[in-house]
C-alpha cells in the first residue's frame, strides 16, 4: 500500500534543482582535489594505516590480519609531531594498525593502487569519486522525502559536499568515504521503502549486509531498516487480518536473511582468525594498539567537568575543521561564523516545525523518525567509542551527515519560504546560500591552513 501523502506530488524530475545540483557537484570535485593535491603525503587521520592495508592487499591478497607490532606508539608519535619528515618514514610500511578494518574500500582502492603504480594521490581519488556518490545520495535521499521542496535537497547535498573535515576525509585514502556511500545508499532504499517504492525488504537486507563488509559505524543500517519495515507495517496493516503478521514475519525474514549471510562473510573469517567471539576484529585491534590514550585516564586527570568541556569544544571544532592529526583548528572566526550560520538553520528549523503542523506535504512521519533514529545511533556510537579510547574527533559522527543535511535544508527551505513562496520557484534556492558560505571557507583552508602542515 502506497504511503504517499494524497495531496503530495509524485517524483518528477525538475531541471533548474538538476542543474544546480550540477554546479554543487562541480565545486565538490574542485575542493576535493585541492585537499587531495594540497594535503602532504599521510597528513590525514590514519591515512598511513589505511594505506597500507591496500597496499597489502595489492601485495597477498584479502585480508590482513591486525598483530602485534602493527601500532608503535613511540614511533607514531615522532611521526605526528615531526608532521611525517620524509627522513622518518623508513618505517612507514609497519603502520598497520588498521588491517582489522573490513574489506571492501580496500578492494576498490587496490585497483586504484594497481594501476596507478601505488600512487597515494590516485588512491585519495578514489575516495573522492565515493564522496560524490555521497553527494548525490543525500540530495536524493531528501528529493525522495520532499519531491515538492527542491531546496531542501540542494540544501542536504550542499551541506554534505562543502564541510570542510568532510572534504579534508573525501581527499584522503579513509574508509569513511565508502562508508558515506552505502549509508546513503541505505537512507535512500528506506526512504523509497517508506514512500510505498517497489523496493523489497530483501533490497534493505542486502544493503545492510554490504554495510557489515564496509565499516563498523554502517552497522546502524542494521537497527534503522528493521525499524522502517515495522513502521511500514504498523502504518499499512489490516488490524481484523490475520494474514498482516505474515506480512511483517516475511519482510523482517526477506531482510534478515540477506543481511546475515552477506555479514556472515566477515564475521565467520574473523572469528577463523581471531576467534570467538570477536566477530568484528575489534577486540584484537584493541589488544594491539597498546599505549593509546584511554577516556579514562583523561577524566581521572582533568575531572568530569573539564572532560565534558573539551568534548564539546573538540567535538565541534573537529566536526566542522581541525587537519592533520588534529593538529590544526580553524581559525576562531570561523567557528564564529559557522555557530551563526548553525543559529540561522536552528531559526529555520524551528519556523519549518511551525509550518509543518499545517504543511500536508511536509509531514511525513515515519521517514522523520528513521532520520531521528539515525542522528541517535550515530550519537551512540560515538559515545560508546569514547567510553574506551579518548577520541574526541568530529569525524565520527560523519553517518549523521545526511540526516543533518536533510535537516538543514528543511530550515533554510522554511526561510526561503518566507521570501518567496512557490516552493517550486528556482529563486528559493537562494536560501542555500548560508551553505553555500562554506566555500570560500574551503579555499581559504586549502591555500593559508592546510600548507602548514607540511613538515
């Protein structure tokens, strides 16, 4: 049965929100290989690690195994501080500390790696192209849940493209850019599943499955699809039919049993190879990166209070800009700016809340608690990493991305709206433009910040 709302518009396409969709892609690609050209070699956060799990894949084949030797701290640490002088990197190859990572980013970039003879700025390539998939997932994802509010779209996909941590990840050789693409992929599929598409849960189960194969943070799919095939259920099934529990038993097995056996891939060989019941490889990357700061340390130094403090403080800053191995914020107006323009999409946000108790089209409630579902898992996630190892980097919430985009280009539509009132109307999209701000935020990262971090 399908969900759409009867007064909501179908998925037509539209030309004037494709063709700006365009020129954000087109910026996109510009920045994105500014950082991946400007960046100096392994100035991103682990990229020497992930690095060399493709290399040695390209070498021996799938997959590495994490072992003892793999992170030396002491050696990390010169390397960090002396901003990776080449005199230095006689070493290189033994950081391997991410070789308990799953397989599939590392798949596709050793074929980058094969034909570009190693070269580390094809592999930071490819994991921009995924950050364009990214991209265009999140504006379609929102087209999905707002057909007739274009803005909050290009709001959504703006927001995803232009982050200056986020571009800094997309030019860098980070499992975080294949991560972004199967999230998205799986946002969007719910999303369509939600809307009364024919897509079958056995398509979620799939999706959620690849996730498993990809990183730990896509395991949120695995909570968020389930709880979208009950939505769908409680909102379409017959209460005097005995035959609507069959639905809802067949779906949750269409999915589950694609999910598990996809999964089952990695998680029976780490358990081969590490054992029961590590199925994700997490407790021997743990029982190996010996001499890494833990939470607790810092708290029994500094003190709650002060924790807190710098978790928030460093959370944002990192969240929005702070290169290198952390070693370099932005400068403090920006964070400045970028607090105003969160304050203009909060006022937004909050006129779009108003509007939507009499907006049909814009109340769409089972896709809004699934974008609820995923701002919290993502939240959770990040929390629970943190009650071990102290890691305070904004990057982590990086699967929220979508959900805060989406929620951006809501608010910033509802002030358009204010000004003009076609929804439809190609001069709504000048709401974007406090987005749109990012960009010369990016350029002045790539030419005045991010050299600095030469050695």
């Amino acid at each position: 049965m399908p969900l759409n709302h009867p007064h909501e518009p179908p998925l037509t396409p539209s030309r004037w929100p494709s063709i700006l969709l365009g020129a954000i892609l087109i910026v996109y690609a510009g920045l994105v290989v500014g950082y991946a050209v400007r960046t100096p070699a392994w100035q991103a956060p682990d990229e020497p690690a992930h690095f060399q799990v493709i290399a040695q894949v390209a070498a021996a084949g799938c997959c590495p195994v994490i072992a003892p030797g793999d992170w030396d701290q002491a050696y990390l640490s010169q390397l960090t501080s002396a901003r990776f002088d080449p005199a230095l990197l006689n070493r290189l190859a033994a950081v391997q500390y991410e070789d308990h990572q799953p397989p599939l980013y590392y798949l596709g970039g050793t074929v980058v790696y094969a034909a570009s003879g190693g070269s580390l700025l094809a592999v930071r390539l490819w994991s921009a192209l995924l950050g364009g998939i990214a991209v265009i997932l999140a504006y379609s994802t929102a087209r999905v849940m707002f057909a007739d509010r274009p803005v909050v779209a290009l709001g959504a996909a703006a927001l995803v493209a232009f982050i200056p941590q986020h571009l800094a990840i997309l030019g860098s050789v980070n499992n975080d850019a294949a991560a972004d693409v199967v999230i998205g992929a799986g946002l969007l599929a719910t999303m369509l599943y939600l809307r009364g598409a024919k897509v079958p849960a056995w398509a979620l189960g799939v999706i959620a499955g690849v996730g498993v194969l990809t990183k730990a943070n896509s395991l949120l799919l695995g909570l968020v699809m389930p709880l979208a095939i009950l939505l769908r259920w409680l909102a379409t099934r017959d209460a005097s039919s005995a035959r609507s529990w069959g639905v809802l038993i067949r779906n949750g097995l269409a999915f589950g049993l694609p999910a598990l056996l996809i999964g089952a891939i990695w998680w029976v060989r780490n358990i081969i190879v590490y054992g029961w019941p590590d199925i994700f490889g997490l407790g021997a990357h743990d029982a190996v990166v010996t001499g890494q700061l833990r939470t607790a340390d810092v708290i029994a130094e500094v003190g709650w209070s002060e924790y807190l403090r710098r978790a928030a403080e460093t959370t944002f800053n990192s969240f929005w800009g702070q290169f290198g191995w952390m070693a370099l914020p932005l400068p403090g107006w920006a964070y400045t700016l970028i607090g105003i323009g969160l304050a203009i999409i909060a006022v937004g946000i909050g006129a779009a809340f108003v509007r939507r108790g009499r907006s049909a089209a814009a109340h769409r409630p089972l896709m809004w608690a699934i974008l609820w579902a995923v701002i919290a898992l993502a939240l959770a996630q990040y929390a629970y990493y943190n009650t071990s190892f102290y890691q305070l980097q904004g990057r982590y919430l990086f699967p929220l991305l979508i959900p805060f985009g989406i929620l951006a280009g809501w608010g910033l539509d509802a002030l358009g709206g204010l000004f003009f009132k076609a929804a439809r109307s190609p001069a709504r999209a000048l709401a974007v433009i406090p987005l749109c701000g990012l960009i010369p935020l990016n350029l002045y990262v790539l030419w005045r910040v991010i050299p600095l971090l030469a050695p």
